[in-house]
C-alpha cells in the first residue's frame, strides 16, 4: 500500500473564481465595435478530419462545415453520443475550441507571411505562412481566450491593440500582470488595459459553466434526446481549464539567467474538460466537485521536455487524455542562423511527450510558420512513424477541423 508521501498529487490544488460563458450576451471581439457584424462571420473550413481509426459519419462538403462550425457544433449523425466539439487550426498555435454553442481561442496571432514578432532582446522572428483567418474582425464571436504566454507570435501586437477590453482572457499571473497594467504592454501593442483576466498557474483551475438558455444549436444537435434530455436533468455543459506546467528555457544556468532578465516569459499547458455540471449560474463557486468530464483536450503550449511534464500523468490517476495539441517547430533562438538555443519541441521531443501522456489522438500545431522554427513536421512525421504512433496523429492544414463526439 502506497504511504501518503507516494500518493499523488491532485491535478487541481486552486480552483478560481468560475467564468460563466455565455453564447447569447457575447462581447463583439474588436475594441471599437459596439455590435457583432450582421451577418456573424463563419470560419472558411476546408477539410473536417475525424478520429483515425473508429468510424464516422462521411465528411460534410467545405461549405457546410464552415456554416455548421460558424453557427454552433455539428451534432451526432446518431444521435447517441452526448457531446461533440470541434477544434479548428487557423496557425501557428491559434485554433477555435468549440463545444455546447462556446468557443474558445487559443493564443491569438493573425499575422501574415513577411510580418516580424520581437520575442526577447536581440531576438526576432519572421512569418512565413498566412493564417486561415486572415484578420481578428474575420472572426466569429468567441466566449473566451486561452493565452498560453505573453509572446508576439502568440499575441501579436494588432490582436493586443484592438482585441476588446472586455473579451475573458485566461493566461498565466505574468501575463495577467502586461495586459491589466497599464504600461506594460508589448511595444506597439497598447490600447490600454484588459479588464477581465483570470491569472492561472499550474495546476489550478477555472470552471467555465455555460448558458445555454436560448442558444440556436444546430439541427441535428437541438432535436436530439440526449441535448433536451441533459437539461431536463438539470445537467449543464460546462468547460473546465487547468493549468498545465511548461518550461519554454532548458533547465539549468540559463534558466536562472532567464529569471533575472525576464527575457522569455513563463508559459502554461492547458488542460481543457468538456463536460457537464449540475450547478445553476448562481452556484457554480461550489460546483467544483459536480463536474462530470466527456472529452479531455491537453495542450502543450510552448514546453520543452522537461521533469515537470511527468507530474501530469501522475496527477490524471488513469484519467485518459483524448486529444492532444502539441507545439512543436524546434523553435531556436536568436534565430535560424544562430541556433543555439532550443525553446519548443521538435519532433522527437513531440513523440517522447505522447509516450509520457498517452493521448487517444495527437494533432500537431506550431510547426512551420516563424523562420526560428527549426524543426519541420517531416521531423515528427519521421519519429511518429518510427515510433508505430502513425494511427495516433491526425494533420491538420491551415483551415482544416477536428471534429470530435463523446
């Protein structure tokens, strides 16, 4: 029997206050709107990818998708899953989460090939691809940001300067402290102070019930049994985020160099629940232990493999992760000439990280579009297939979604 020394850790050990996402009373995303556009934006879905290997319903047409995702979350073709999401890659680690009529955005960049990031001293990068998204105002309303780190190729300038005060962000405590004091923003990306971040470290936790009063679901989603039947229970679909540890400098003197400079900023993983609470909107400070897990998502964020990635298996206790979104690229710095510094995974690094947390399907991102990364996805694609991981990795282009049930 394990001694309480040996007993792990729980994977959350601060739950924060709760943020209730609400589809219907969504903030209009650029600062200067008063109104969302008429008509509301879709996102230009070229492919729809599913599981690799378990069956699915035949692919929509381009057109479809991109209406169904802009709308709200394709259902079933069944009916008899009770849950469904999307997760769709605009570049570099910029996606759109979606689950329940929420969507959720990760580390907002929409910079174009040829624009420059300044992501230290000395130390700039160059992009060499364009977005999906060509731009924030293109865009359909989101609930929420999930920023893994304050870096210009995660938050660029433009997304800083106009991204409304008032959009939720959930990031990291040194993050909190650049977008809510005045200031301290990044150079050319002011606009003055945010107004609702939640600072989260890792290994805590922010509860994200959501409204779904009202909400215009899909058809195949709304007429289902299993969507009226949740509310009669009075289940709710609701989003829980942990965060995740990550060491964007490899550990040793340069690490301690690193935290007398502040040249690179810390980072968080996410650790992203789809699921249900049986808490109302008045009560959710004390939902915590009420929600019931569908669909674990696990984002890296800009991690090298370090010990602390370790304690994320020890602390799930057998809980399985479905899907991963691992950063990689062998990002370099100061840059392509120079590379003497390694600060996101490459390829062998991505695969040791999916033995380590054993993901039912990985989808790499931040792979190829900044000219310090070093490390190409034909890297990853060799290891996985070394590996015999090639039925655990779905690819996702520029445009292309996930698209998932549970």
């Amino acid at each position: 029997m394990a001694s309480p020394a040996e007993t792990p850790k729980p994977i959350r050990e601060t739950t924060h206050p709760p943020l209730i996402l609400n589809p219907n009373k969504r903030v209009p995303l650029l600062k200067t709107a008063t109104h969302h556009p008429d008509p509301k934006p879709v996102l230009p879905v070229a492919h729809s990818k599913h599981h690799p290997t378990r069956k699915q319903q035949q692919p929509q047409p381009a057109a479809t998708a991109a209406s169904s995702f802009g709308e709200g979350l394709p259902g079933s073709s069944s009916g008899s899953s009770s849950g469904s999401g999307s997760v769709y890659f605009i570049g570099t680690a910029t996606t759109v989460i979606a689950y329940g009529g929420a969507r959720l955005l990760t580390d907002p960049n929409f910079l174009h090939a040829g624009d420059h990031v300044h992501l230290g001293p000395g130390v700039t990068a160059r992009r060499l691809t364009n977005p999906a998204v060509p731009d924030l105002a293109s865009l359909p309303p989101v609930d929420c940001v999930l920023l893994s780190h304050y870096h210009e190729d995660h938050f660029d300038r433009d997304v800083e300067r106009q991204l409304s005060r008032d959009i939720p962000i959930v990031t990291t405590p040194h993050a909190k402290g650049c977008l809510t004091e005045a200031g301290k923003g990044q150079e050319g990306g002011s606009g003055g102070p945010f107004h609702r971040v939640w600072g989260v470290d890792a290994f805590e936790g922010v509860l994200m019930p959501i409204v779904e009063e009202g909400i215009q679901q899909d058809t195949e989603e709304s007429g289902t049994e299993a969507a009226t039947g949740e509310r009669k229970k009075g289940k709710r679909r609701a989003v829980r985020v942990t965060g995740m540890p990550g060491k964007h400098v490899p550990p040793g003197q340069l690490a301690k160099v690193n935290e007398l400079l502040g040249a690179v900023p810390p980072t968080n993983g996410w650790l992203v629940e789809l699921g249900w609470t049986t808490a109302t909107a008045e009560a959710t400070e004390r939902s915590e232990e009420r929600f019931e897990t569908g669909y674990r998502i696990y984002i890296s964020g800009d991690t090298l493999m370090v010990d602390e990635l370790k304690e994320i298996p020890k602390r799930l206790r057998g809980d399985k992760i479905d899907l991963m979104l691992v950063h990689l690229g062998g990002t370099t710095i100061p840059g392509p000439n120079m590379p003497l510094i390694m600060v996101t995974m490459d390829g062998k690094q991505g695969v040791q990280l999916m033995r380590l947390v054993d993901p039912d399907v990985t989808v790499p991102i931040h792979f190829d579009d900044y000219d310090v990364f070093c490390s190409p996805l034909d890297d990853f694609k060799k290891e996985v297939e070394a590996a015999g991981l090639g039925d655990k990795v779905v690819y996702l282009d520029r445009g292309d979604q996930f698209e998932f049930s549970f």
